[in-house]
C-alpha cells in the first residue's frame, strides 16, 4: 500500500477549501441578485453549492495528481452525471419546500374569513407543527370574530332600545310641553306630576346607565358589613309594594328570617328589588311572587324569586341576562313605567352585576311551581371581585 506523505495531504485538504471558498462567494453573491426572485431558485443555489464544490474539488485534485487523459475522462464524466443529479435532486427538493410553503401561505391566507386551516401532513415536521398550531390560532381568531359580531350586534340593538325607551319619556315631555304652551290644557297645574314622572322614569335610567358602566369596568366598591337577609328583603319589597298592587300580584316571604351575610346592603337591596321587579312585571294577575331563602352548603345561600309567570325559553335561561336583551325584539319592554325599574332591559344585567361583585351569581331556572330567579352569595366575606 502507497504511503501518502503530509504534504500532498496538505495539498489537497487545500486545494479542497480553496475550491469551496470560491464556490461558496460565487453562491453568496447568486442569492443576493436572487433576493428578489422566486424561492425556487434560491433553493437551487443552496442546495447546488455543496455539490458544485464537492465536483470542483475533486476535478482540481485530479489535475494536480495529473492523471493519464483516460482516468481523466472518466472521472470527468461519472462528476458530470453526479453533478446534473444532484443539480436535479436540488431541483425537486427546491419545487416540494416552494410547494409547503405555498400551502402554508394559502392557510395564512383563510386566518380570520371564517375558514379551516388545515395542517399539512405531508410536509415536513417543522411546517407540520408550524400549520396545526395555525389551524389553532385560525380557530381562535374565527371564535373571536364570532363573538366580536354578536357583541356587535348586541350593542346596536341595545342602543336601539335605549333610544327608543329614551325617546317615550321624552315624547311625552314634548306634548305636555306643548299643550301649556299652546294654552290647549285645561289644568296645566295638574301636569306638574305627570312630568315628575316621566323625569324620574328618565332618571332611573341614566342611573342604571351608570351603574352598568360601572359593573362592566370593575368601579364598583362594595361597602360590606353584617347583613340581616330579612331587613334587606323587607325594603325591597316595601319598593316594589306599589307597582305590585297595581298588578294585583301579592309578594310573599318563605324562611326569609334569619339568615345573615356579609354584604353591601345598598347593592344587595338593589339585586333583589330588580330580580322582584322583573317577577311583578311577568306575574299573572291575582298570583304570587314567593320570596325564599334556603342554605346550599354551610357558607352559601341561594335567594329565590318564584313567580307564575310563562318565563322564557330553556335555551334564552342565561341569555336573559345579556344587556338589553328581550324575549321578543320587536316589542318594546312591558309592563310600562312601574315607578321602579327604568324600563330599559337592564335590571337583570346590573342584578347579576352586582351579585358577581359580591362573589356570587345570578340564574334563572323552569320549576313545576313557576319561573325562579336565584342569587347565590356567600355568607362570609366577599373576595375580590373577578
């Protein structure tokens, strides 16, 4: 066996990197003037450069050893076939990485137009990974484009019914208004009520107004102390007594006695005299709204506000709750101006509100005796509020 010495060892070794360097400028400066061209051809210069220097060193090599013009010829040509199939396999892998990542802008492209980005299983394992957590955030960005549309919608319709609601009140402002004007009544001392109220049913309304926006940016401040359930209750009731009477519906207290919790009892009055005023409204003539109390564990309680009322659908039980919603959209709330609530659709959302506020909550359920509201609050010390 031939000893090759240190020095042709050297030789080549330099030879080789010689011929790599240059190989390696000459595709630096391809991809600079490619920079602005497709990602195949780029592709191809990457993936050509090895190959290009492995043939160039070995044909080098082979000048240097001067090798016959036989072995010559043959080795030229078995690098020019090596040479046009690695240029080839360069080719193809280039066309497949431009084929994955075409498909993975088309998934970029359906992000946020309600469509399915489907990971590509047939590319290779980083787009994989890089396509399904795609189709995750294209989920997300869909489910919070839904969500952005229906609070949308919410708003403009409970902007339609504030402005309507708003708009009774003050109508009736305009005429009375305009009869003492044009001298057209024939007791004008007598509207000075029938104008208080409709000044109060406006009042009532800015105030629930801002309330809600004091809910919704977490301004509440709850004031807690030591709450007697009964004397809360009775307030509320004493409240709504005269809206009551008009309807003739009859409030009735069950285990109300007793209980006691840690709350604010301004905002805690608040929740039940809205939660009475919603089961006055919708209870039938001659029938009872049935206040009660009961103990779900040892440190919470459930209020219930029980009316024989139709209620509404199983599938509207948590809707109910949303701001300004009604059962039927195209007519206007019922029950009329009932000296309480403003008439606006928001008693139930500032209930709920409120009740979370005191690390509660507020829901609605079908029971064979009728329609029940229920406040579920803590006996102890409210946490803060989420």
């Amino acid at each position: 066996m031939t000893m090759i010495s240190g020095g042709v060892i050297l030789q080549i070794v330099l030879t080789s990197l010689a011929v790599a360097i240059v190989v390696a400028v000459v595709a630096v400066l391809l991809l600079r003037a490619l920079r602005r061209r497709g990602l195949r051809a780029q592709l191809m210069v990457v993936a050509s450069a090895g190959t290009v220097a492995m043939a160039g060193s070995v044909v080098a090599i082979g000048l240097e050893m001067y090798l016959s013009a036989h072995d010559l010829t043959i080795l030229l040509t078995v690098i020019a076939v090596s040479l046009v199939l690695g240029l080839g396999m360069a080719w193809c892998m280039a066309r497949t990485v431009r084929a994955w990542v075409e498909g993975f802008s088309v998934s970029l492209g359906r992000i946020g137009r309600m469509d399915d980005a489907v990971a590509d299983a047939a590319a290779s394992r980083e787009l994989a990974g890089l396509s399904t957590q795609l189709a995750v955030v294209s989920a997300e960005v869909d489910a919070a484009r839904a969500e952005l549309v229906r609070l949308d919608s919410a708003r403009r319709r409970f902007f339609a019914w504030i402005s309507h609601d708003l708009r009774t009140p003050l109508t009736a402002l305009r005429v009375l208004a305009e009869a003492v004007e044009d001298g057209t009544a024939a007791a004008p001392e007598r509207f000075a009520g029938q104008v208080r109220g409709q000044v109060e049913t406006m009042s009532r309304m800015v105030d629930d107004l801002f309330e809600l926006s004091r809910l919704t940016s977490g301004a509440v401040q709850l004031q807690t102390e030591q709450v007697i359930l009964r004397d809360v209750v009775s307030d509320a009731v004493a409240d709504v007594a005269a809206a009551a009477a008009t309807r003739d519906v009859r409030i009735v207290e069950r285990g109300i006695a007793g209980p006691v919790l840690w709350a604010d009892p301004h905002q805690l009055g608040r929740i039940v005299v809205n939660l009475l005023t919603n089961a006055v409204r919708h209870a039938p003539a001659g029938t009872e709204v049935v206040l009660s109390a009961s103990m779900v564990d040892r440190d919470r309680l459930v209020l219930g506000v029980l009316d024989q009322g139709a209620g509404v659908a199983v599938e509207d039980l948590d809707r109910m709750f949303d701001v300004g919603w009604r059962e039927d959209p195209a007519r206007p709330a019922a029950g009329g101006d009932d000296g309480v609530a403003s008439g606006a659709g928001l008693g139930l959302s500032i209930a709920r509100g409120l009740a979370r506020a005191h690390g509660g909550d507020v829901f609605a359920e079908r029971t064979d005796a009728g329609f029940r509201m229920n406040v579920s609050l803590p006996l102890g010390v409210p946490g803060p509020a989420e």
